[in-house]
C-alpha cells in the first residue's frame, strides 16, 4: 500500500483557517486520498475524500496537488471541537476497503 | 447520516471469561465490516475483515480462535474476545460500509478492561 506522511502535531487558534498537509508521494492513479478524525476516545469519523480534482463538503476542503504527490486538508474556520487526530489515508478504487491508519497528525486549537 | 452502532461502550471482565462486542448498521446494509484495535496512544490496527455470510478474514498477527467475528446479517458483525487476558485490554473499533466507493463509518468504539 502506499504511504502517507503527516506532521505528527500541528496548533492553531479558533476562527482561524488550518491547513493540514499530507504527503504521498507513491501514490497511484487508481488510489483515493481519504481524510478521517478522531476525536479523543470515539470512533474515527469520516471528514472528505477525493481523487483528482478539488472537493468541498460541509466539514472541508481537500486540494489536492496537481501531480497527486501531497493533498492538504482545509479546515475554512477552526472551532474547539476540530480538536483531534486527522488521518491521511490513501484507498485503492474497487478495493474492499480496507483502510490502513497511519499516525496522523494532532491538531491543537487554542481558544 | 449513515450511522454505525457499537454495544457495549466500556465493559470490564475478568482474565479467562469471553466479552461479546456487537457493531450494527442502522440506516443501510453494510456487506463489509472492519474491526480495529487501538492502544492508548498509538493508532488504529486493523484485526479482520467481515463479510456477511462468509469467514472473516484476520490480518496477520490476529488469532483467529481468539478473536471470533460472525457477521450473520447484513447490518449486525459480533468480534467475541475469549479467553480474555490483560493484555487484551484496549479500544475495540468496528467499521462499515455500504455501497462499493460510500465511506466507511465507524462506531464509537468499546473500552475493554481485562482485570
């Protein structure tokens, strides 16, 4: 599976925007970028996902490089609950979905 | 949204008992379910992969005779410990999905403690 690689902590304030990177350089063409959050002592929570090109949802945005190489996570207004460990995962398309965590990255959001 | 549903939340039990851990689909049928284990600090492990009304099948590592998955519908998988031992104690994670490329969504996960 390719790997991902994330900084193994990252602060911000609230209502500030946080951009979080995600480096993968051996991705492959048929492998989806995934974002997921965990919040501390729940289940991973789902945040966005994308192939190619750009994606927007209620929670964020994910830009994704234009060789696919690195992917960067946009949370547009950091709140106190944005607080946790975000994970970088890459899927390969038709697979059965097993998804490999890697160690993420901790976002710390001052008030 | 879609919603997975996992039972209990926190169970305790003593070392040589089993503890049974259900993990429900409540809004769409989940052919596939993945259950995790995550120790304090470290990030999720992937132990099997459940699909309804075959065999799990348990990355390498996992014992199988150990950890029982049976996903008998397609809405409800059950990972039973057996013979629990202290260092079973950690957080037990079930996933599923839905249709082929939907999310993958996960339960808020069981703390077990093996006294």
């Amino acid at each position: 599976d390719a790997k991902t690689t994330q900084p193994n902590s990252m602060e911000s304030n609230e209502e500030e925007p946080v951009h979080l990177p995600c480096n993968h350089s051996t991705i492959s063409g048929t492998d989806y970028i995934h974002w997921y959050r965990q919040l501390p002592s729940q289940g991973p929570e789902y945040v966005i996902h994308g192939l190619t090109s750009n994606v927007n949802n209620r929670m964020a945005s994910l830009a994704i490089a234009e060789d696919r190489k690195s992917s960067t996570l946009i949370l547009h207004r950091a709140t106190l609950r944005d607080a946790a460990v975000y994970y970088c995962i890459l899927r390969r398309g038709g697979s059965n979905y097993k998804l490999t965590f890697g160690k993420g990255t901790l976002l710390t959001v001052n008030p | 949204g879609a919603v997975v549903s996992q039972h209990p939340s926190r169970v305790i039990c003593k070392s040589g008992t089993s503890v049974k851990i259900e993990c429900r689909s409540l809004d769409f049928q989940a052919t596939t379910m993945f259950w995790y284990r995550q120790f304090p600090k470290q990030s999720l492990m992937l132990m099997a992969t459940s699909n309804e009304g075959s065999k799990a099948t348990y990355e390498q590592g996992v014992e199988k005779d150990k950890f029982l998955i049976n996903h008998a519908s397609l809405t409800l998988s059950t990972l039973t410990v057996t013979s629990a031992h202290p260092e079973d104690s950690s957080f037990y994670i079930c996933s599923a999905r839905g249709a082929l490329d939907s999310p993958l969504h996960f339960g808020n996960g069981t703390r077990l403690t093996v006294t």
